[in-house]
C-alpha cells in the first residue's frame, strides 16, 4: 500500500469514526426517534453503544497521553541535563523528591501548598500591578477619542466595584455596563466560539484538518 | 532565484550529535534565522572552574540519547533513517517504506528543489535578495505594525529589542535603575502600599464590608444558600473541583464554606474533577476543616463522611464518562481504592455543586452533566473573571439553579451561616478538657454543681469581681422548657452579654477605643465575660479564637447562663436569652473528655438525634483582605486616572507645539 492511500486511508478511518459517533450519539440519547414501537428503547441502547465505547477509548487515550507527556518532559530534561542546562537538573530533582515526598509521606500534599499554590496565586496578583500601571499608561500613546473610551469605562467599572456608598450612581452605571455591553459580548463571544466549534468540527470530519495523520500525503 | 543566495546552503547547520538526521519531509520556505551566540557570564578572576559531570550510567546514556532525540523533535521516519543496526532485509514492508522516505527526504530531490526556488521567486524577489542581510533584512515589520509593538511594549513596560542600545542579550549590560522606570516604580509601591494598609492597621476601615444576607434582586446566591440548607443526613452531593492553585485565593473560602454547609447538614460531599491538582486541592481544603475540630473522633473520615472520587481525564470527555458512568466513577476513590458507593445514576445526587474557575467548565458540567442527570440541579460558584460569561450561562441554562460570585459573596454566604448556626467557634489550638473537678471555677461566678433541672437563675456578680474566664462557648436560647431533656447536674454558671445595638460593633484591644479593633460583632452576638474596667463601662470578653477582647457596656447586655449536664452524658449552656434562632449544645465536654464541643442547630434540641453540627472556619483574616481590595481598588483608580490626566495633557501640549511649527 503507498504512501497516499495510506494517508486516504487514515481520514477515512477518521472520518467514519466521527460519523459513527455522531450518528450513535443522535440516535442512542434519542430513543422518541423510533417513536413507541416496541424494542425501541432496547434499539436505541444498542445504537449508543458504539459511540460510548468510542468515547471511553479517547478518555484512556488521554489518560495515557498524559504519562506520554510526563515521560517526554523528562526526556527533554535529561537531554538538556547532558548540555549541563542547570534549570533542567532543578527541574529532574524538584520531580524526584516531590515523588518521593508523596510516596512516603502517604499522599501529603502540603509540597502543594507550600510552593505551587503561593508561586500561581502570587503570579496572579502580579497581573493586578500590570493591569494598574498599564491602564494608567493608555493614553501616553493613544490619546484619542477610543483611548479616554477605554479609560472612562475603566473607572466606571473600578468606581462601581468600590463599597463606598457616596460612589452609588457610579454604580449603577457599572452594573449597567456590566449587565448589557458586558453581557452582550460575552454572549457573542458564546455564539462564536459555538460556530467556531461547529465548523473546526466539520473540518475534522471531512479530512480537511487531519492533525491525526503521521505525515503529509 | 540569485545566484548568489542559496537557500539551502544557508540553512542553518545542526547542532545536534552528527548520528542523529536532520528532520526532513518538511519544506522550508524561508531559510532558518541564524542562531544567537549563547551567553555567557563573566567568569569571576580566581573562580575555579565548573567541575566536570561524572560519566553516566549505561541506562542514564539510553535516556539522554532519547532526551536528546526528543529535543530534537526527529519524526519516526527520521529515527528510521538514521538506525543501521538491522539488515533491510529484516524489515517489513511498512519499515521498509519508511526509511526509504527517510533516506529520500534527507537528499532533496531536483523536483522539491525546484518547487522551493518557485516559492522563493515568488516570496523573496532578486531586489530583495541583493540587498545586505537579504532575506532576513527584507522580514520587517510596517510602519503601523511597528506603531503597535511600540505602543503594547509601553503598555507593559517590555524589554528593548535587539537592536536598541543593550537589547537582544540576556544579560546586558543595562544601568541598575533608569529615570524612565521612575513611574512604574512609584506607581507599584502607591499600589502595593495601598493594599497593605488594612493588615497593619485597623484603622484603615473604609468602605462597607459585604452585607449579611445576599441582595434580593440577586436570588442566585440566596437559592445556593437554601438548597444547601435544605439538606438532610445522608443526602448525597456531588461537587465538582474545577479550580487550580491560581483562582485558590478567591475561590477556596466560597469551597470551604459549602463544604462545611454540606456536613453540618450531614450529608455526604462526593469530590470529582477532571483537573488533578484540584482534587488535591480539596483533600487540603477538608484537613483544614478537621483542623477546626480539636478531637479527632469529631474530624470528618475520608469514605464515610466525604469522598474523593477519582481523576477524570479528557476534560469534557471525562465529565460526559461521570455523566454516563456514574456506577463505575464513584465506586474508586481518588486513591484508587474501592469507596463502597452504589449508584445507578446521577439522578440520586441531591445535588450538584460546581466550584469552577473558568466559565467554560460551567458549560462543559451544564452539557455533559447536568443534561445527562433527570431533575438534578447545579449550584455553582466561580470568581470575578469568569463571572460575565458564567453569569449568561446561569441565566440561559436551565440546569444552573444558582450562582455565586466572588469574595465578597464568600464573606455574605459566611455570615449567613453564622448567623443561621449561631455564635461558632473558630479553629484554635487544643485545649486540655474542663473537667469540673480541676476547672478553675471562681467561687463567685460558678454556682456549684447541683441537681437541679436548667436552666438556674444565679445572682450575678458584680462586674469588678470576675477575674476568671473559661474556654467554653455559652451562647444558648431553649426553645421551650419542655423540649429539654432531664437534667442531671448543673455545672456551673457564667456571665455573658448580648449585643443589643442594631449597628455592629467594634470589639477592640484595650478598654478604649484608641485601642486596635479585633473583630466586629452585631446584634445578638454573646460573649463570656471575663472581667470589666474601673468603673465598669468596659467588659472584657473571651472571644472564640482565644483572644480577650473588650466591648463597650452600654451596646451589650448582661445575662447569665447556666451550663448542666443531661443524663445522656451530654452538656448544654441554657439561658433565657432573647435569641430564639439558637441552641448550642456543649456535647460531652466532660464525660467523653472531647476538648471541643459540637455546636448544633436549634431545630431539635434533644442530645442525641441527629442534629445539624457545624465548625465554622477561620474568618479573622476575611475583613482585612476585604480592606485590602476596597484599597487596592481605590489606588488603582486613581493610579490610572491620574496617569492618563498627565499623559491627555502632554499629548495635547504636544500637539498644540506641532501645530504652532506647522
């Protein structure tokens, strides 16, 4: 078999997979289909189990890739250790005594604690001082009618968010903006990620995007 | 195509050890950037050199050639290629194929030769190529383009490119502290300082802190709260984890809250997530509520009173594997041992709470799980940022029954339930049991121990002669003399006041109100008395996390309670207080020897039913960190306020110059 049918032949597998499990899906949460005839209900269970299994299979699949990546971040270490890259070393050890750390000390997690929760929670509140200091630089570059826009609604919403009641009308303005400009975006911000979602899967199924594949064809 | 530009010739050589091939089958369009020298740190004069790694093992040498390789990112074909340790005639037809593609795409054929110099006449033309630096030179951005990049570097204060004065190398040679950087830096101390002044001091007190009972025009929060209350023993819930170490400052008070909202009620919490940190999370977060309990016979047991059900991979996939596999999810902990739970379906979930970090994990539960479980109902939770989007998936999905929002509705939901539970102990360090022979009864505030039923009336001292205090809690209002079972002894009689003031108040440090202010207390609230100032305007009062505190006399009321002892071994504090909502009941402090008492709800105030119990989380720290937002917030309006205020006006200035030129 070539090199192209080989290829062919992995988008068809693609492809049928993804039919067979849209049309399981469809058909097996969707036993008023066969209306109430008799054994529809038996019919319909029989029509999800394809794509149930199927499902099943990614999520072991995804399990696995995870130790996959585990196994290949360490590889890239140890590479990078026999270049003598330090931070590489820090990384094998800090991945060896956490190791050690759960196993003997029967799953504490206060390693967790300790380090990863103050590290991230303090790397959040650095986007705070960024945000304020960016905010106050906006119109250094942008002085136009768009960038007083940003401002102003910037010290609405951080005027409204205030407990102060002397800044009450202030906050109404902001749960306006909160609840119609804000909502209204986010809600198509939903609608395109829905389309967005519709069409990549489409893609998928029609062999246009083949990320699955080994190689190119 | 110019002659004198070769692409392929210029193609940057590997770095890599020379056995490995170079990855090939991909057709390079533009000729790879040259790479950066490497930099290197000024050895120290007399500094003795790095010593040499020792030599690795035989096995430690197979990873690194595979880390190597890995790094390297070869395709399968390329690791083919470049093996010789078999015959060919030992390999398959597949095998066979691939190195053949290997050994081809490593010799770039006159066809993908000539497709490559078609896409470069067609992307670098000769004028281009005849400039200096060629190809490379001619990758620039436009004028607009480089507007933008100056513009967001600004912004965010970015590094200088390569070709600015000490760009482009990690360590250069920039000067210690630059003017430019003066308003950044001033600007984050204004912040920084702002935010700390709550913690260092209490007098920094403005704004109002969150109320005690949620909005009426926002019935989510109010209907999380009463389902969660509506709970009975037994009752199954579902929760799912869906937060990491990041969102854990704003999102853990609102978990631990439910959390322990889900055990008083004595139902059974079920953990889930499909993020594995997060159920490492929760396991941490229910040691901090055993920490609250002083007795380990009273902490919650992992696999009967809560369960941690195990990881589940694949996102979406994993929570639509809960949905549709509920048996076989809940039947293994996250430990992976058997919980002993037979569940046919979600539906026998009482409910669902959702603690998420991002919007899109309340969607994926509202469509993978909430749509799978008949009649089921999601509560969620979820911070700030997530809150525009969450706030329209809870409007618009009819399985999301409530959402919660934010600290500020942690602290509301808080109070609420101390208000619901009553005066509640906070975590504090072990106590020794009070045993009535050996309890430091003064004999002028303990009546003796007599065989009377409760509640005993006692003259009460006066306030200049209590010196002593004790550690148990007092509050307590019986609902009726009747409901209360026999009484066997009476153990002792204490002094309380009653917060009568509608507004709250301040319990401070000292008996003055120069004096620092420890927490805030409403109406209702009671306190031991442990003693009082000279003339009586100031009772000092035992507080719950250990600290004596004093309020002044005339926002309190002074009562008296008297502490018996039931026939089932159990202790109760009983007075006739004006709160009805409340009765504690001091389970076995002295029988039993537990050093903390269980505090239960008034509903049925018969010692040995199932009754709600409670231990309320640390909440000291909840009121600074409040401050500290209201301040922090306030700095950075003002920070970007008068920020831009400077920099509108020097652009117009700068206008108005280039205009008087022109």
């Amino acid at each position: 078999m070539g090199l192209g049918s080989r290829a062919g032949l992995s988008a068809f597998v693609a492809f049928m997979v993804g039919v067979v499990t849209i049309l399981s899906l469809l058909l097996g949460d969707n036993p008023a289909l066969f209306g109430d005839q008799p054994g529809s209900d038996e019919l319909a269970r029989r029509l999800a189990l394809p794509g149930d299994v199927l499902l099943r299979l990614v999520v072991i699949v995804v399990a696995v890739s995870i130790v996959i990546g585990i196994a290949n971040l360490l590889f890239v270490h140890i590479g990078r250790l026999a270049r003598r890259k330090f931070i590489s070393a820090v990384l094998l050890a800090s991945f060896g005594f956490t190791i050690y750390w759960y196993v003997t000390r029967q799953g504490d997690t206060s390693l967790l604690e300790a380090v990863q929760v103050p590290i991230e929670s303090s790397l959040a509140a650095l986007l705070f001082l960024s945000l304020a200091l960016g905010g106050a630089r906006v119109m250094r570059k942008r002085a136009d009618i768009w960038g007083m826009l940003f401002v102003a609604v910037a010290l609405v919403v951080l005027l409204g968010s205030l407990p102060l009641a002397e800044l009450a009308p202030v906050k109404a303005w902001s749960d306006w903006l909160m609840s119609a400009p804000v909502s209204a975006g986010a809600r198509a911000l939903l609608l395109g990620i829905a389309l967005g979602a519709v069409v990549a899967g489409v893609r998928a199924l029609l062999g246009q995007d083949r990320a699955y594949r080994a190689y190119r064809g | 195509m110019s002659e004198e530009f070769n692409w392929l010739e210029y193609a940057e050589p590997e770095e890599s050890a020379p056995e490995l091939p170079q990855r090939s089958g991909r057709r390079r369009i533009l000729p790879r950037l040259p790479s950066l020298p490497r930099p290197r740190l000024p050895r120290l004069p007399g500094k003795p050199r790095k010593p040499r790694m020792p030599r690795l093992p035989k096995l430690a040498l197979l990873w690194r050639r595979r880390g190597e390789a890995a790094l390297e990112q070869p395709s399968a074909t390329d690791l083919l290629g470049g093996h010789d340790e078999r015959s060919l005639d030992e390999l398959d037809d597949r095998l066979l194929s691939l190195r053949e593609r290997s050994v081809a795409s490593s010799q770039p054929s006159a066809d993908s030769r000539q497709a490559l110099y078609d896409v470069d006449d067609v992307l670098v033309t000769p004028e281009i190529l005849e400039k200096p630096g060629g190809v490379i030179s001619a990758v620039a951005l436009s004028k607009a383009q480089q507007q933008q990049v100056e513009l967001l570097r600004d912004i965010v204060g970015g590094a200088p490119q390569a070709d600015e004065p000490g760009g482009g190398r990690l360590f250069r040679s920039a000067p210690v502290f630059s003017l430019s950087a003066v308003p950044r830096v001033v600007g984050t101390g204004i912040l920084l300082l702002m935010a700390s002044l709550p913690f260092v001091s209490s007098d920094f007190s403005e704004g109002e802190l969150p109320p005690s009972d949620f909005a009426e025009d926002r019935p989510g929060p109010t209907t999380v709260y009463n389902l969660l209350d509506n709970l009975s023993a037994d009752d199954f819930v579902l929760i799912g984890f869906e937060y990491g170490p990041t969102s854990a400052g704003e999102l853990d008070p609102i978990a631990d809250l439910m959390l322990r909202h889900i055990v008083a009620q004595r139902a059974v919490p079920l953990i889930v997530s499909s993020n594995p940190i997060a159920i490492a999370r929760a396991q941490n977060i229910i040691r901090e509520i055993n920490r609250s309990v002083a007795s380990t016979e009273l902490s919650l047991e992992r696999g009967a009173d809560y369960h941690i059900l195990r990881y589940l991979p694949g996102g979406s996939l994993g929570l639509r594997e809960l949905s549709e596999n509920f048996a076989d999810v809940v039947r293994v902990s996250a430990k992976g041992e058997l919980t002993g739970l037979e569940f046919a379906s979600l539906s026998e979930m009482s409910l669902i709470v959702l603690i998420a970090e991002y919007a899109e994990d309340m969607r994926n539960w509202a469509e993978q799980v909430i749509s799978e479980a008949d009649g089921a109902r999601l509560l969620a939770a979820t911070g700030y940022a997530a809150a525009p989007i969450a706030q329209v998936y809870a409007d618009t999905m009819d399985g999301i029954t409530g959402l919660v929002v934010g600290y500020r509705d942690a602290y509301t939901y808080g109070e609420k339930l101390e208000l619901n539970f009553g005066e509640l102990p906070q975590a504090q360090p072990e106590v020794e049991p009070a045993l009535p022979e050996t309890a430091p009864v003064s004999p002028v505030e303990r009546a003796p121990a007599t065989a009377q039923p409760p509640p005993t009336e006692t003259a009460i001292p006066s306030a200049t002669q209590l010196t002593t205090a004790t550690p148990e809690p007092t509050v307590t209002s019986p609902p009726t003399a009747t409901q209360l079972p026999t009484a066997t002894a009476t153990l002792e009689t204490i002094r309380i006041v009653e917060v009568t003031s509608p507004q709250q108040v301040r319990i401070r440090r000292g008996p003055t109100t120069a004096d620092d202010i420890l927490q805030l207390a409403r109406a209702g609230d009671s306190f031991e008395v442990t003693g009082a100032n000279g003339d009586g305007s100031w009772y000092s009062i035992a507080l719950s996390n250990g600290l004596e505190g004093w309020i002044a006399a005339f926002l309190v009321e002074e009562r008296t309670v008297t502490v018996v002892e039931f026939q089932s071994g159990q202790a109760s504090a009983s007075a006739n207080l004006s709160d009805e909502r409340v009765f504690l009941w001091l389970e076995s402090i002295v029988s039993l020897g537990k050093t903390r008492p269980r505090f239960y709800q008034s509903d049925s105030p018969v010692p040995g039913d199932e009754l709600e119990y409670i231990w309320m989380r640390d909440r000291s720290r909840e009121v600074p960190r409040l401050r500290a937002m209201t301040f922090g917030t306030l700095a950075a309006t003002l920070l970007i306020a008068v920020g831009n205020v400077f920099y509108a006006l020097a652009a117009l200035r700068r206008r108005g110059r280039d205009a008087q030129s022109e």
